[in-house]
C-alpha cells in the first residue's frame, strides 16, 4: 500500500510540475507566446528571424536545444535584438513543446 502512495505521489509531481510552460497554462491545453528580453541599447534592426525548440513527452523524453546563443550562432545572427518564448503543452506532462525566437542582424 505504502508502495503504491509514493508511486502515485511522484506521478503526480511529474504530471503537474510545468516546467516548459509560459506565464499561464492550462492543464488540458495551452499555446501561449510571451516576451523575454531585448537589447536595452535598440540600436540592432530585426531583420533575421531564428527559433529552436525543445521537446518533452511523457516528462520521460527531452530533446532540442532552446538556447538564444546556440540558435544565433547557427542562423548567422551576430547582433541580438529581441529573445522570444513560445510554449505549447498538451496533457501537461503528455506533450510539451518549449521555442525560444531570437531576432537580430
């Protein structure tokens, strides 16, 4: 019995913890875009557009990378101007899509 508690009790922290989800998020579904951060400076045009995303299932598999300096550096962005988020998340813990936008020239 006791086995069956600390196993229900993980699951649960693994089905409700939303790790890879924007400033609000539904349980069933949720799509959300939100800002991040930009260059204080606004001396650099957005004229180059890159994203890369990072994929969950089942909170059993992850993959991708999300970073803003990986993702600049391999689309050929040198001058960051804006670093977005976007999220999408099914299921909470079935399905969970997390996408960093970087901007820049």
């Amino acid at each position: 019995m006791k086995m069956k508690l600390v196993f229900v009790s993980l699951l649960s922290v693994f089905l409700f913890a939303n790790c890879a989800v924007g400033p609000t998020h539904g349980l069933v579904f949720s799509s959300t875009k939100f800002a991040g951060t930009f260059n204080p400076e606004n001396n650099v045009k957005a004229t180059k557009e890159a994203k890369g995303c990072q994929l969950t299932i089942l909170h059993l598999i992850s993959v991708g990378d999300a970073g803003a300096g990986l993702i600049a550096n391999k689309n050929g962005i040198s001058k960051i101007a804006t670093i977005d988020h976007s999220s999408l998340s099914i299921l909470t813990g079935l399905f969970r899509n997390y996408c960093t936008i970087v901007t820049g020239e």
